[in-house]
C-alpha cells in the first residue's frame, strides 16, 4: 500500500513541476491537485495492462486539464477597469488555464498517444457544454441540474474509465465525486452562509414555481442531503460488492464516508 | 484588390471550410452555441486555413483530410481571440461586440475552452503524430508569447529582439504552423515542410509588425477599435519602440503616458510616434521579412499555389486594414 501512495506522491511532484511557470506563480495561486481524482485515476489505469510510464503520462495529462479548467473558473468576473490592481491577475489566470491546457496535448503528443487526446478534448468539449447549462440557469429540473454538477466534477474520470472499459469505476467516479463535492458545499455553507449549489436550487424554485414551490435555503439543503445519501447508498453497494477488488480505493471511500456529517441520516436513524 | 481575389481557384474548398467551421460550432447548448458562432460570423480573413489548403498542394493533397487541419487551425484561432478579449478587456472585435462584453467573463472563458477542446477533438482525425507534436507544442509557446507580452507591458526598456521573440510566438508561429502542417499532413517531401515552415513564419512576423503599424495609421472604423489600442494596453510595439530611442520623445510619450490615458492624450502620443518615423522603419523591417519570404519561394516548384502564396505575402505587405 506504501508502494501506492509513494507512486502517486511522485505523480504529484511531477505535475507540481510542469505547472509552477516562474511568473505565473508569481501573481496566480499554486494550482491544486485533487487527489481524489489522482486515486480513482490509478484505480482504473492499474486495472488496464499499461505499462507504468503510460499510466503516468495519462494521470499527468488528466490532472493537468482538470487544473487548467480549475484555473478558468478562478477568472474574475466583475467588470474592471484596465489598470485595476486585480487586473494582471486575472489576465494570466486565463493565460495559465490556457497554458496548462496546451501542456497536456504537448504531453500526450510527446508520448505519441492520439487515443487519450481524443478522450480527453472530448471530455473538455462536453465539461463546458454542462457548465454553461449550469451557469446560464438551462436546466430542466433539480435531478437535471445535479447530473449536470457530476459531470463537469468527473466526466474526464468517465470517458478514461468508458475508454478502459471500466464501467463500475465509471460509475463510481460520478457518485463519489458528487457526495465529495455536495458535502463540500455543505461545509461552505454552514461555515460560510454560501454555497454555488444551494443558490442555484434556489434560482431553480424561482424558475419553476411549481415544482419547488417553498423551497427555501435550509430546504435546499435538505435537498442536498438527501442527495448525498443516495451517493453514499451508492457507494456502500460498491465497497459491498467488491470486497476483495480496488482494495486502494474502497479504503479511501470507507475513510470519506466516514467523516461525512450526515445530519438528516443521524436524524432519521435517531427516529 | 481583394485578398480573396488571390486564390479564387481554392473556392470551393474554402466553401467547405466554412461550412466545416459552422458545423464544428454547433453546441447542443443554445447560448454556447450563439457565442461560438458569434466571432464565426463576425468574418476574419480566414488566413490561416488559406496557408493550409495552399501548402498542403505541394503534397499529397486531399481535401478530407486537410479539411480537418484547416478547421483546428482556424478555431484555435478564434478560441486565442475569445480569451484575449477576456484579457484585454476589450468591448469590441471585428466592430462587433466581443463575447465577453455581450455576455461575460466566465462565458467567455467556456466558450473559448469548448472552441480549443473542439479543435484538438477535430486534429485527432488525422492519424499523423508529427501534426500533433507540432501542434500542441505551438499552443504552448502560444500562452507563452502572451505570457511574456504581459510581462512587458510598460517596459518602456525592452529591446527590439524582445519585441520580436513576442511576436513570433504570438503570431508567427502560427501561420508558419499552419503552412507546416498543410505539408506535413499533405506528406510533401521534408525540404518544403521546413521551407514552407519558413515562408509562413516571415509572412507571420510582416503581418504581426503591419498590424502593430496599423495600429498608429488605420481609423477606428477601419480597425474595428479604437487607433492606440496597443499602446494603451501596455503593448509597446516596433513604432513606439522606435520612437524610444529618440530621448525627447521618449521623455515625452512616457510623461504623456503618466498624466492621464484620455483620448486626447493617446492622440498625441499618436502624433508623436507617427512624427518620430517609427511607421517607416517598422515598415522597412516588415519589408525585410517580406523579402525573406519571397526569397523562400523561389526554392519551391513553381505551380499556381506558389503564385497564390507570393501574391498573399505581397499583400500582406500593403494591407490597409
């Protein structure tokens, strides 16, 4: 298990190292690395008969995209003027998510793998299909607007777990990206006030009256809740049947479910 | 005369570029769909495809291949000019408003990742890893030719070989990418990739230092923004950066710089780079890069394309707007 974490570690370092341009880092934040995603990422390329070099290059080239799209979300977007202090910023947040970008295509043509483009410029191409939809309020109902919120966290997980023909960690990707990102918002929100998800919820009510008449922020989040629970029934019937498989894994999974904070459940349990 | 006029004969592929473009643009979601076609719409010279098409002849030449080549080249363009609206702030693109000012920022920003991904998507047709490796590692020194504009910006001490690497990897690289590719996917012979290569890469640094004097000599109307625009942004280009040298109008542009960066104030600094003889020099070295490129030809098989090409590098020298 030590082996794991030390190649995953080193992983880490080397997509730290491509990212740090010396003066983007002078003026935008050290990306993040999400290591969830790093974990489901070996978890699938460790089930293929890859050898361990493209099993780098494709989790390298992975992370990257999923930080170049981070990036562009960091892009300021109140109106202001050509001179105003935040303005550098922002110009090379949007140069860095384009950087960053380029450098995974530059990766992936270095090692000659035109399959794994394609995934993922695919992947990018539909993440930014379900942004706007998310973003310009084109959803249809709730379940609409959280399968969209799952696919932009794990869609690139998806298409390379589709592309190995991993269907369960496929599936398992989105269900456990989403109860990691709606608890996340839950802890925004009850450490903050704020929560992108909560808001957008509530904007839904306001579209359409009839089916979330009354829904007001502290029933969104019940909402939300009730949501995770049905990620986590998800993924207890994924550590159920598979006892012996993704051992890595289902350790990480077993950990997160257990620190969640899941008031309605304990309330439901409590009778 | 027209550009358009130089290579009639590639019409019809050009219909089926354009044709390309709009389909590669169809979005499911409505308002991305509106975004990315709106720059589509707005027009542009479509130089880029051009150099692809015509060097691709000098090869293997087949249209539904080459198509896709064009098409990415194209919208990688277009997706670099969405974000740099976002980075220059800039309301206006072609005399139309530019997405980030119709909608926003953050529509901008997916739209132009959704227009780059559909690019690399699109280049994936063509089985040839060469055109990738080329491809990406010009998108990157792409990000870094902008990068390093906005490192300079203001730097009233860069020299000219700064001013050069800069445009080179804004834009010249580009252009002599799209002239390399048509070659590489055409598979002609590796001499005419790289003297293709070459060719582009001249015509990309005249056509970068022509637009940077247009900047100084076209109207508003004729640029579809404000004359200054560059200058007013930061951006010290081959005009100014002649006039620098000048001490008194050196003193003068930057103090007028100081003051206030009002109308008034720009048309001055106008007057004054146009006075310092900085529109003739930046003139004669686009020249130079021009004589390059049409010293590059001669070593190609005479053919129509060639005629087509010189004539484009010809124009380019004398574009108005």
């Amino acid at each position: 298990m030590n082996d794991i974490y030390e190649e995953i570690e080193h992983i880490k370092r080397d997509i730290e190292v491509r990212v740090k341009h010396p003066y983007l880092m002078e003026f935008i934040d050290v990306p993040i690395i999400d290591e969830q995603k790093l974990f489901l990422l070996y978890s699938i390329l460790k089930e293929t008969e890859l050898p361990a070099e493209k099993i780098k290059s494709i989790m390298v080239a992975t992370m990257l995209v999923q930080i170049a799209l981070d990036t562009h979300e960091l892009v300021g977007l109140r109106r202001i003027d050509d001179h105003h202090p935040f303005m550098k910023k922002r110009q090379l947040t949007v140069l860095a998510g384009d950087y960053y970008s380029g450098l995974y295509y530059y990766l992936l043509s270095q090692v000659e793998d035109l399959q794994m483009i394609r995934v993922l410029s695919t992947a990018i191409k539909e993440i930014n299909e379900h942004k706007i939809s998310i973003y310009q309020n084109d959803l249809n109902d709730l379940d609409d607007f959280i399968d969209r919120v799952a696919m932009v966290d794990s869609l690139l997980i998806q298409k390379i777990a589709t592309y190995f023909g991993n269907i369960d960690l496929k599936n398992l990707a989105k269900e456990y990206l989403l109860a990691n990102r709606l608890n996340n918002e839950k802890i925004n929100f009850s450490v903050s006030g704020l929560s992108v998800v909560i808001d957008k919820i509530r904007l839904l009510q306001e579209k359409n009256e009839r089916l979330y008449a009354g829904v007001d922020r502290n029933q969104a989040l019940a909402l939300i809740e009730k949501q995770m629970m049905k990620s986590v029934h998800y993924l207890e019937t994924f550590l159920k049947h598979h006892k012996r498989t993704y051992c890595f894994l289902s350790e990480k999974i077993r950990d997160f479910i257990n620190r969640l904070d899941l008031v309605i459940e304990k309330a439901v349990k409590e009778g | 005369m027209k550009l358009k006029k130089l290579y009639t004969f590639i019409n019809s592929e050009l219909d089926l570029i354009e044709k390309a473009l709009k389909e590669a643009m169809q979005a499911d979601n409505p308002v991305l769909k509106e975004a990315s076609m709106h720059l589509l719409q707005a027009g542009g010279k479509r130089i880029r495809p051009v150099f692809v098409l015509l060097s691709a002849k000098f090869g293997n030449y087949n249209i539904d291949e080459i198509k896709d080549v064009a098409v990415a080249l194209e919208l990688i363009h277009t997706a670099s000019l969405v974000h740099d609206d976002v980075i220059d702030n800039a309301e206006l693109r072609r005399g139309a408003p530019t997405i980030k000012s119709k909608w926003d920022n953050r529509i901008a920003m997916y739209t132009g990742d959704y227009i780059f991904a559909r690019a690399v998507e699109l280049m994936t047709n063509i089985n040839k890893i060469e055109a990738h490796q080329v491809l990406s590692k010009t998108m990157v020194d792409l990000c870094i030719g902008e990068i390093e504009q906005i490192k300079d910006k203001f730097n009233w001490n860069q020299n000219l070989r700064t001013y050069l690497r800069r445009i080179k990897r804004k834009t010249a690289i580009l252009i002599a990418v799209s002239c390399q590719l048509g070659a590489i996917v055409s598979e002609a012979p590796q001499v005419v990739q790289r003297q293709l290569y070459r060719f582009g890469y001249y015509v990309g640094m005249a056509f970068q230092i022509t637009d940077d004097i247009l900047d100084f000599t076209g109207t508003e109307k004729e640029l579809g923004k404000p004359a200054g625009s560059d200058l007013l942004q930061g951006n010290i280009t081959l005009p100014v950066l002649y006039a620098l040298r000048n001490e008194r109008l050196r003193k003068e542009i930057i103090d007028s710089f100081d003051i206030k960066n009002n109308k008034e104030n720009m048309q001055h600094i106008i007057t004054l780079v146009r006075q310092s003889g900085g529109i003739e020099y930046s003139k004669r070295i686009s020249d130079r890069y021009l004589q390059k490129a049409f010293n590059i030809l001669k070593e190609l098989p005479n053919c129509q394309e060639k005629t087509a090409l010189l004539n484009i590098a010809k124009y380019i020298g004398k574009r108005k707007f």
